[in-house]
C-alpha cells in the first residue's frame, strides 16, 4: 500500500485565502520530505469550504515547495471549463511538471458550481457533457484538425497553420500521449469508474463511503475493463480517508473530536451531504437512521483514528473487505496544531504502512 494525500481543501468560510493556501502548500512540503508519493487539488467555484477554484495555478506554485510527489488535479470539474482552454492550460502544467503530474477529471458535484455551468443534476447531462469534452481535449493534444469546433456548450476555431510565422495550436503535454488521468467516483456502482475501467484510467474512491459502497466502485471499474477486453489492476485504485494517528487511541479520539477533523463534518459535510445525496452515503447499514450519523458514528466507522496498531488493523480490515487497493489517500484539513498532525502523518508513514 502506497501513500498520497488528497486535498480539497478545507477551510470554514471567511478564512484567509492567500494564508490558507500558502498553509497547504506548507503541508505539501512537509508531505514531500516524508515521502508522500502523490496529492491530489479539488476544484471548487463557489464552495467557500473548499476554495480553491483554479488547482492547476496552485499546483504550478507547488511545483516549486516539493521535489518528489506528484501533482494532480482532484478534480477538473470539466462541465465548469472552455475545453480548448482547458486544453491548454493542463498541457502548460504538465509540461511545467517534466511528468510529476497527473490530470484528474470528473463531472462536478457541488450545488452552487452545477448552477455556474447551467447543468441540472438531475439530468445525467453533466456525465455526457465530461466524456465528450475529455475525448474532445485528447482529440485536440493528439491531432487537431483546423476548423470550427462547436456544441451547445463551446465555439472555438483552429486555424489553419501557417508554416511560415509558426502559426498553430501547438502546445502538447510534456507526457505523451497525455498525462495519466483519474477519475473519481462517490456513489454506488459510479458510471465515472466505469469509464475507468474502460480506458485504463487511475479510479479514486471518496474518503465518505463505507466499504459496502467501495465494494461497487471496483466492480464498475471491472465491469468497465471488462467491457473494453481490459484487465483492471487493483494497484492503480485510489482510496482516500479521513486518518487520525496518535501514541493511543485515547488520544487520537480526544484529539479527533476537539479539533477540524469533526468540526468539517459537524459544520459542513453534515450539512453539505443531505443537499446532494443525503446521509445513505455514510451509513454501513442503509437502514440505520440519519440521527445515528453522528462524530462518534463516523469516528468508529468511517474515519480511520487511533494509535498505530490499531490503525494499520483498521486499514487492513477495510483492504479485506473491498478485495485489496493501491494507494491510500489520506484527507487533508487545517490541522491545528501543526505538530499534531505532522505526528500524525510521520506515524502512518514509518509505523502504520510498514505493519501492513
């Protein structure tokens, strides 16, 4: 088991947005030095939560605070974006990156931000309108044709090149024929993952679901291979958590409880989850009642707190009962204080994975 960070972020709103990511970047840093592998940016336009709306301006500043781990965009929302924009613009980052970077894509979830794109939820279209930008990126980094380009949702024009003056769309990512893409699921057998299974794309499941949910993201990532004559490598699924290490376990669940790990939940995805999914999402038992979703609930049953031991036995429980992953993506939040959670970190890094 490797490990990666996700990062979407989380601040409450009125934060300080300049101090808040020079925070992040800080923690990157940090995650570097330890040896984290990868971390993954969200996108967000009008979550103050999560308020990073352009994660590939974050991810060039972070290019420069890490040496090792590679970068990635957690997600491009592609329904917000200009396709030859957007084009551009990650071909720029990856070519910035010199292969320390990976594109992660997905369809949105956020309420306000579906509003922003002019795409209603209920419909499925901003799933069709992420396929059909993604293919339409690729086709233009692989082999753009001059001419016109348009959809209900984009108008744009290639030119015809002139040889002469240097005149053409010619900006390719530096990994070809693209940067390995990830794609994210959330709900039960997630139609995203399936089209991971399909291309060989990196699958990520979100840090929210019990394993009785985990359990459909890798059958639609099977499935998906399946039907593409593919077979699908549980090595590349991404699984990320919302992890807690102290000395014991009484301290890790005192320390939990008082500090932002329960206050996003308690003061935001609580919140949040009954807007867009509702609470089956967290629950073991899709019976159990929405009143029994409390911090105490999700810290014995969706968060992964305790000391070392009992958090690699957690881990190798939840490895067992969704047939095995690759990389844990451990949830970023402000962590305060700072020592704490560089505790935190520098134990599951140095005691946790090496008992698995």
């Amino acid at each position: 088991m490797r490990l990666g960070y996700f990062a979407m972020p989380l601040h409450p709103p009125g934060a300080d947005p300049a101090a808040t990511m020079d925070a992040d970047l800080a923690q990157l840093a940090t995650l570097d030095r330890l040896g984290y592998e990868e971390a993954w940016i969200g996108e967000h336009l009008t979550a103050e939560w999560e308020n990073i709306p352009c994660p590939d301006l974050f991810i060039a500043r972070a290019l420069g605070v890490t040496r090792q781990m590679k970068l990635a965009t957690g997600v491009s929302c592609l329904p917000n974006h200009d396709p030859l924009m957007l084009a551009l613009r990650i071909a720029q980052l990856d070519q910035m990156a010199r292969g320390r970077f990976y594109w992660g894509v997905g369809s949105g979830g956020f309420p306000g931000d579906f509003e922003v794109a002019r795409v209603d939820p209920k419909t499925g279209e901003h799933r069709a309108i992420t396929r059909s930008m993604l293919d339409l990126i690729l086709e233009l980094w692989n082999d753009p044709k001059p001419g016109l380009y348009e959809s209900p949702r984009w108008r744009f024009r290639i030119p015809e090149p002139q040889d002469d003056i240097g005149l053409r769309l010619h900006l390719r990512p530096f990994q070809r024929p693209h940067p390995p893409i990830g794609v994210a699921g959330v709900t039960s057998s997630s139609e995203t993952l399936g089209l991971a299974g399909e291309r060989g794309y990196i699958p990520m499941s979100i840090n929210f679901v019990p394993a009785r949910i985990l359990k459909t993201h890798w059958e639609a990532v099977d499935a998906g291979a399946k039907r593409a004559g593919r077979t699908a490598d549980r090595a590349t699924w991404r699984i990320a958590r919302d992890i807690y290490v102290a000395e014991t376990d009484e301290q890790a669940r005192r320390e939990a409880l008082a500090g932002p790990l329960a206050r996003d939940y308690r003061d935001y995805f609580l919140h949040l989850l009954p807007k867009i999914r509702g609470l089956d999402m967290l629950k073991v038992d899709p019976a159990m009642a929405e009143r029994d979703v409390t911090l105490d609930y999700l810290l014995d049953n969706i968060w992964i707190v305790g000391s070392p031991d009992t958090v690699a036995a957690k881990l190798q429980k939840l490895s067992d009962d969704v047939g095995g992953f690759g990389v844990l993506l451990a949830m970023a939040h402000e962590w305060q204080p700072r020592e704490a959670w560089e505790r935190s970190m520098t134990l599951l890094e140095t005691q946790v994975i090496p008992r698995l």
